[in-house]
C-alpha cells in the first residue's frame, strides 16, 4: 500500500527516472530443506543430540518402560495415562477393532496383486464415505475417528493379507493387546512375548517424528478444513514413497539381494559406482545419527537370538560400517526395522503398512493441533516458464 502511493505520488514529477529496481530473487527452499513452518508440542527432534522426544519424553525412555498403548494414548492425549485412564483406553481401542461387513466386502474385491499400501490407502478412505466429516469440527469427535482409525487399521491389513492369499480371515480379539491380536489376525497364533516386545518396540519408535513428510502432508490437507479421513488417505500416500516409509521395504529387498555377508561389500561398492541410494541410510534432520536406531537394533538382536538368524545382522553391519566410515552417512530406523519384521515372518510388502499401524498416532495429534490453530498452508513459487506472450487463434498456430 505504502510503496502502491509512493509510485503514484512520484508519477509525472520527473523526480523518477532512475529504472524501478528489480524485485528481489525468491529465495527458494528446495524440499523446504532447513524451514521452520510451524510450532508443535506432539513430538521434539534433536538432531544435536541424536535425540527424540514424544510430548517430553525420550523415546528410548518409552520404548524401555511402555507398550504401545501407552504411547499411543500419550501421543492422542498430551500425558501418560494412570492405571483407570490406560484400562479404559484399551476397552475402548479394544471394542472399535471390528470392521462392517461392506466395509470387508470392499477390501475383498482388491485385485490380489495390488500392493498393500494402496489398499490400506483405499481401505481407510472408504471409512471417510460412511459420515461426511469437516475439519474445524469439536476436537472430541476428530479423537473419536482417530481412536477408530487406531483401532481398525490393523483389522483392514490383515483381512486384506489373508484375502489376498486366498485365506479366511481371522477376526480381531478383544483379550489381546494391540500387537498380540495384529499376529492373531495375520497368522492365526501369537508368537512368544521377546517377538511381540519387539513388535511393540518398532511401533513405540514408529509413532511420530515431528514434520515428516507424511505427518505435513496430513497437515496441509487438514489446514484447508478437509476432513480426518481425507488427511491419513493423504498421508498413507506420502509414506509409501521409498524415500520415507517405503524404505523398510527396500532394505530388506536389499539384503535378500546381497543374501551373505561375504557379498555385502562388493554389493555396496556397486551401488556407490552407481551413484544410487542405499535404502536405510541417510536423514533429513539427523545428519549424526538417528536417535531411533540403537533401540530398534537392540530389538533386531534379540530376534536373531529368538530366530537363530544371524545372517541379517551381519550383512547390515558391514553396510553399515562402510557408510559411516566412508560417506559419513547413518543408518535411520528402517534399516533395522526392515530384518526386524522378515525375521517375525511378515511378507516384505507388510512393513511400510505396518508403520501406518503405529503412525496413525502421530498423524491424528498433528491434526488436532492443526485443527486447533489452523492457518491454510499455501506457499509461494518462483516462476521459471515461458514470458508472458499472445494466444494465437488455431488457425494462425
Ligand atoms: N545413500 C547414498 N547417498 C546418500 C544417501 C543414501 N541413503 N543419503 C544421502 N546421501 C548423499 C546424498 O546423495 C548427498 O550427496 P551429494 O552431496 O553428493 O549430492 C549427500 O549424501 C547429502 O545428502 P542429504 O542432503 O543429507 O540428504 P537429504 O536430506 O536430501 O535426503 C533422505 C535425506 C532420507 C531422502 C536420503 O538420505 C535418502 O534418500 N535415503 C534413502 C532412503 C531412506 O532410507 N529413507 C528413509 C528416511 S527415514
């Protein structure tokens, strides 16, 4: 406005003739690498420490001295629950794990080669057409979807994994904890308590990580007052990518590849000459480091130890030797958690839903929070195109 009159006040005064100055170059962030967008209180990373915080407290903390119940409720609700708070939100998680029965029909008809994230996708976006729901809505009903989203996500990727093998599905149980019924409803039993503390732990370490690109995915879709559904649809989408959650899956693709230990180093060498990424390695924020490997690799060796397995440590610590000492680059979470979950028997393209499982968590806080102090999300762009210049008519062109 200011600068708008000073322009019309100049205007046939001869007092400006010097050229109007250029505009200043756009400073562009690419992958919005370094840009603080918006404030949080869901979860804290600090990659000057290697450290992770979920609503004040280390991950490694929680992953040592809760299930994933707790976190769970710890996430959704800002404070650890006491024993009358945790019963009731596991009765609650508990009794939502059934699914309708149109809802299963839809899953069913899936084609059996689709992969399972597009399907959890699609499965979770069917839930969005049985209400029409709204951003902005009272917070109490967006916890009410969230807790069903919880509690229905592991019910709609085992039905689809059993369909897809052409197997009967196993209805979810209300006596098993959260991780003990996901192995019931997969593989009709429950593996011993290291697998399921180990299960447990991967979901703990799972659940949020500030604003990643899933969990900002969730929030661009919500600041535009879109609804609960249409925001964790979105988000599944991003997290397939083998960029982010994806990347579980293509370590282990990895190491199947490499099959000994004997052959990693050859392997790795290749892929440097290549120039291609090795999956499991590299972070965005932590660049020393992330603060949810040495759990996660703790879990890993006590399944080898369970399974007799060794071979998929040992090829990882060779890869992971090498890109540390010479590229400097970490391993992040889904390096070990890839090994972890072939070693508990899932098929690989279960890993990538699996995380959802847990990070639902994270997404649902982010989007009460978003919800609760929404601002559009909308940046700006350089534009780097054709000038300006005329339509010609058809016939001229
Ligand atoms: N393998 C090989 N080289 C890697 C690498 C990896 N996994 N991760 C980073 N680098 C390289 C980059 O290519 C870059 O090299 P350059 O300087 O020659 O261009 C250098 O290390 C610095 O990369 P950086 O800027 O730190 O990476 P980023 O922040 O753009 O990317 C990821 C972060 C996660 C996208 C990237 O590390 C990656 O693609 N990792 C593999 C996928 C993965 O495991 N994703 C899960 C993340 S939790």
């Amino acid at each position: 406005m200011a600068a708008g009159s000073a322009r019309k006040r100049g205007a046939g005064t001869g007092r400006s003739r010097k050229p109007a100055a250029k505009p200043a170059e756009p400073v562009i962030h690419k992958g919005l690498a370094g840009v603080t967008v918006d404030t949080t209180s869901v979860s804290k990373v600090m990659p000057e420490t290697n450290s992770l915080t979920y609503r004040g407290y280390a991950v490694q903390d929680l992953a040592a001295k809760c299930r994933f119940e707790e976190v769970a409720y710890l996430i959704l609700h800002g404070e650890l629950p006491n024993r009358r708070q945790y019963r009731a939100f596991v009765a609650d998680e508990r009794g939502r794990r059934e699914l309708t029965r149109p809802h299963l029909e839809v899953i069913r008809q899936f084609p059996k080669s689709a992969h399972p994230m597009d399907t959890l996708r699609t499965a979770v976006s069917y839930l969005g057409t049985t209400e029409t729901a709204w951003g902005g809505e009272p917070r109490e009903r967006d916890l009410d979807r969230a807790m069903n989203l919880l509690a229905k996500i592991p019910t709609m990727i085992a039905a689809d994994y059993r369909f897809r093998k052409g197997q009967t599905r196993r209805r979810p149980r209300g006596d098993l904890s959260f991780s003990e019924n996901f192995f019931h409803m997969c593989f009709g039993k429950v593996p011993p308590a290291k697998v399921i503390r180990a299960f447990d732990t991967s979901l703990i370490l799972y659940a949020e990580h500030s604003f990643n690109a899933s969990t900002f995915t969730a929030r661009v879709i919500t600041s535009s007052r879109s609804d609960i559904y249409s925001a964790v649809t979105g988000a599944i989408g991003s997290l397939k990518g083998p960029l982010h959650g994806g990347a579980n899956e293509a370590v282990m693709h990895n190491l199947l590849e490499i099959a000994a230990p004997e052959r990693a180093e050859a392997w790795l060498r290749e892929r440097f000459a290549a120039k291609d990424l090795v999956m499991g390695f590299g972070h965005r924020v932590y660049k020393q480091g992330d603060s949810r490997v040495p759990t996660m690799r703790a879990a890993l060796e006590d399944l080898t130890a369970w399974s007799g397995d060794s071979r998929w440590v040992e090829i990882s610590d060779v890869l992971q030797g090498i890109m540390i000492g010479e590229k400097g680059i970490h391993p992040n979470l889904d390096f070990p958690a890839g090994p972890a979950y072939y070693l508990m028997g899932f098929d690989i393209d279960m890993y990538t839903p699996i995380f959802v499982m847990s990070r639902i968590t994270g997404w649902a806080a982010h989007i009460l929070e978003q919800n609760a102090d929404n601002s559009l999300i909308r940046p700006l762009s350089a534009y780097g195109g054709a000038s300006q210049r005329e339509v010609k008519p058809i016939s001229r062109r």
